[in-house]
C-alpha cells in the first residue's frame, strides 16, 4: 500500500455538512478541478468513501 491515489474534487462543497467539507479540506482540496495525489492508506479510502459524491479518483 505505498501507491499514491489521485483525487479529483468535482462537486462543489457549499451546501454540504460541516463533517464533510473538513473531510475534504484535510485532503487538501480546496475549490473544484484540484487534483492532490495521496498516499493509499486505509485512512484515506475512509475520506474518499465519505465524500464518494464529491469527489473522483485515479490510481
């Protein structure tokens, strides 16, 4: 589980809670189009599986 993971934030965050724009601010995306590469741990499948329906990924 070295592999890195690309998250792509394409839904806007206004109007969604609280708990889930933290999950993404910690992820580091900030507006929509920003790509961040992230290291595959288990920890991070849990953030990307909170905001599935934001977001996009690519390993």
């Amino acid at each position: 589980m070295a592999e890195t993971i690309k998250v792509k934030l394409v839904r806007s965050m206004i109007g969604r809670p609280a708990k889930q724009r933290k999950v993404l601010r910690g992820m580091g995306l900030t507006r929509i189009n920003k790509t961040v590469e992230l290291k595959d741990t288990p920890e991070i499948r849990g953030m990307i599986k909170k905001v599935t329906h934001l977001v996009s990924t690519e390993e």
